[in-house]
C-alpha cells in the first residue's frame, strides 16, 4: 500500500514537473518573442528618428538638448489630463450616440418643413421679392429716401389716416370703380340738357357738394 502511495506521488510530481517545465518553456518562447519584437522596433524606431532628423533637418527646424526628452516629461506630468481628454471624448461620443437619433429626426422635419413651405410658393413669393426689391432699388434712389426721411412726419399721418375702416372702403370701391368703370359713347357722349337733368338728382348733387367741401377743406 505504501508502495502505491509513493508512486502515485512520484506520477503526481512527474506531471506537475511536466506542467512546470512546459512553463518555463512557453516564458522562454514569450521572452525570444519579445526581444525580436524589440529589435525589430528598435531598428524602425531607428530608421524613424533618422528620417524624421533628415526631414527636420531639410525643414530647416532645430531642436535643443532639452527637446524631445522634455515633451515627454511634459506627457507624464499630463497624464490625469490626457485621461479627462479621453473621458471628455468618450462622452462627447456617447452624447453623438444618442443625440443621432434625434438629429436625424430633427433633419428629417425641417426637409419636410421646407417642402411644405416650397408647395405654398413661399420661396417662388421670397424669390420675386428679391427680384422686386432690386427693380425698387434701382428706381427709389436715395436721395428719394432722403426726401422720404424728410417728410416722414406728413407720410405718418397718411398712414394713420389710412388705417380708418372707412377711408380704407372709401378708396376700395374708388379704386374698382374707377377700374370697371369706361368710357362709353352710347353713356357718356350727353347733351347739356341730359347733365343739367343729372345735375337736379339728389344723389349727384350731394356729391357734387360733398367734393366742392373737400376742396375747400383742402384748400383751407
């Protein structure tokens, strides 16, 4: 019984030699790795800094002995920073994350927004006002605004006469009379005597005199 015990002992230890020697040879693989990873680095790293000597070098760009080695002291010192850069980069992303979505949506109703107001014919209005506004330029010249400036007082008073209702209609049915109404030979082509009849109408006196006070008002 102790004989099996001590070989199974012996077994276990075997495997456990086995496991440690196969460790060991893995760590010697990972070390022969490394140190040709290394020398491969070291030779680019080496063929990088000789080009980037000739490049600065045909730049005309000088670096003192504190140079290189000082930027990177510069780098570990700012280590904290760099991280709160990543962290406020990684937010910024997060934020980009979420607010795509809602951009896109955002995009997606103002093109809708502007189609809607393009079959109202609000750009054809904006695009012939454009085109009004330089035909008026060109017309209204500035010393005709200058004249303007200088009337502005008498131009005020029009406008708040004309925002009576009643002047308002008044010029409006004016304005289309005197739009529908023509000449007409057969209506307008009267005797004397069948305007002096017109003239004994109440109607045609009332705005003959009405126009003879607004005259005289005028005038006074």
């Amino acid at each position: 019984m102790e004989e099996k015990d001590i070989r199974e002992q012996i077994q276990h230890l075997d495997q456990k030699l086995d496991r440690l020697l196969e460790f060991v040879e893995q760590q010697n693989r990972k070390r022969e790795e490394f140190d040709d990873l290394v020398t491969d680095v070291s030779i680019v790293a080496k063929d990088a800094f000789k080009h980037s000597v000739v490049m600065l070098d045909k730049a005309q760009v000088e670096l003192d002995s504190c140079g290189i080695s000082c930027l990177v002291i510069k780098v570990l010192q700012n280590l904290d920073t760099f991280h709160e850069m990543l962290g406020m980069m990684e937010s910024a992303r997060d934020f980009m994350k979420d607010a795509t979505p809602i951009l896109h949506q955002v995009g997606l109703d103002a093109v809708n927004k502007m189609n809607e107001l393009d079959q109202k014919g609000y750009f054809d209005y904006i695009r012939q006002l454009s085109r009004f506004m330089d035909k008026w330029i060109q017309t209204f010249t500035v010393e005709d605004l200058r004249k303007v400036e200088g009337n502005l007082e008498n131009i005020a008073g029009i406008l708040r006469n004309l925002s009576d209702p009643a002047l308002v209609a008044a010029l409006n049915r004016a304005t289309r009379v005197i739009t529908e109404v023509k000449m007409e030979d057969e209506k307008d082509n009267l005797s004397l005597w069948q305007i002096f009849r017109q003239l004994r109408s109440k109607e045609v006196r009332k705005s003959i005199s009405y126009s003879l006070r607004l005259v005289k008002e005028i005038a006074e």
